[in-house]
C-alpha cells in the first residue's frame, strides 16, 4: 500500500541536484522527511571529468550526495521534530580503507587523477584508487555530519553502512566499463544483493542504531551479518583533519556552505 514516487536526479550534475531536492521538498510537504538514503554510486570508472569538472566517481559518490542532503536539512530537521528523530544513512565500502583522504581528488581534477590503468593486483591502480578516495569520503562525511549534529543539538541521527562484496549491477557496470574484469568479479562476489543491503536496510529502520556508527559485515568485511562495527578504526581513518578537509572542500565544489 505504499505510496511510491519517482524524482530522478543526476548526480553527475551540481545543477540537477537542487533541481530534485525541490521536487522531494514539495513531495513530503509538511511532514518533514524521515530518512534520506544516499545509496547511489558507481566504481572504478574511467577517468574522465563531469560537466562542473570534478571526477565522476567522487562527484557522483559523494559531492552530490553531499550538496543533496544540504538541500534537504530543513526537511530532515522538521521530521525530527515532529517525530523526535530522521536519519541521513550513507554508503560506504570495504573499499574506504587505505590511504587517507587527499585534496586532489575532492577538487576541479576530473580527468587528470592517473588513467585508467588497473593494476595487476585485484582492487589497485588508478581506478581503484579513485574509489577509495569516493567510498572514504562517505565514512568521513557521516562522522563530519555527526560531529556537526551533536554540536546543533539536533535530533538527526547520522549512520554509514557498507554491503561486503554483494552481486549488483555495480560489478556489471565496472566490468562493461574496463574496471575489472568478468572473472575477477566472479571471483570475489562473496553474498547477494539482498544480504548486501542488510547494512543500509538496519541504519535505515533498526529503532536501536547509533548516530556515527558504521553497520555492515564484520571480520574482513566481504560477507555476513549486518552488525555495528567497532568505532576506533572508522573514527583513526576518518581522523579530524580529513573531517575538515572534506567539509571545506565539499562546500567549494558544490558552491554552497552547508550549516547545521
């Protein structure tokens, strides 16, 4: 019986995003909107530039998803108070460790960050580096957010999930795009796409979630059961100076300062 609208929103564009944030404003109306899911993305793209010239992995990772919740605040923080509490859940990756996060993916370089070359180990090169940089960004954007929250006093939550190594259309796409290849990605699909979402389903729904946690599959983190994750490596790997960094350089991109 639910009630389902279609907003498309192109993430490759910073002009398309305001554009969809208007149409979901006049969708919820009065009655603020709950949760907002920033799922969306694609991996080990090429290297090539959006139209406002950014890489199209962190553009559409993580910039826009950025610009998207700014645009919705006000409607996140009227849910909360009519309801006492929304929630902002972000999508990050087993792919958000590694090197911390650096200033030259986050600006005006799209198509100018290594190539395209894949590395002949599995996960490396260019492309995969350029991933992690995207995926990163989703875990330091949710601790950002959630310091920011905690300072305002709100009563929006902020959580981070991860999927482990699930059969989606993602693989397809980073296959058919020369990311990877048919068998390497045969290969490490560890759980489907439903166990993959347990994730994103309990930072969404699950009425016991910790604003800044990170849920998803422990030990390795390729597959099993969604759970809250030990804080202190997320909280080491997303550390202050990337926090701020992020934030800055998140607010330039998109052209708007974004405040709690």
């Amino acid at each position: 019986g639910a009630k389902v609208i279609h907003i498309p929103c192109d993430l490759m564009s910073f002009a398309a995003v305001p554009e969809a944030a208007a149409k979901i404003r006049e969708a919820v109306g009065e009655t603020g909107l709950d949760v907002l899911c920033n799922n969306a993305g694609v991996m080990a793209s090429k290297d090539e530039a959006t139209k406002d010239g950014y890489d199209v992995q962190m553009q559409t990772n993580h910039l826009s998803h950025f610009l998207l919740t700014r645009e919705l605040w006000p409607q996140l923080t009227k849910a909360a108070e009519l309801r006492g509490e929304a929630r902002v859940v972000n999508h990050s990756s087993v792919a958000r460790k590694g090197k911390k996060l650096e200033q030259k993916y986050m600006g005006k370089n799209g198509g100018n960050l290594g190539g395209d070359k894949v590395g002949t180990m599995p996960f490396s090169g260019a492309r995969w580096e350029r991933y992690h940089q995207t995926k990163l960004a989703n875990l330091v954007f949710t601790l950002a957010l959630r310091d920011r929250v905690v300072t305002a006093g709100s009563k929006v939550k902020v959580m981070v999930a991860h999927p482990g190594v699930a059969a989606t259309e993602l693989q397809v796409h980073s296959v058919s795009d020369g990311g990877m290849s048919g068998g390497m990605a045969n290969m490490v699909v560890s759980q489907t796409a439903e166990d993959g979402a347990l994730g994103i389903l309990m930072s969404c729904c699950d009425p016991a979630v910790q604003s800044g946690g990170l849920y998803g599959p422990g030990g390795q983190g390729l597959k099993g059961m969604a759970k809250l994750l030990p804080a202190a490596p997320e909280e080491k790997l997303a550390d202050e100076a990337s926090r701020t960094l992020l934030w800055e350089a998140s607010e330039e991109a998109t052209g708007r300062k974004f405040a709690i």
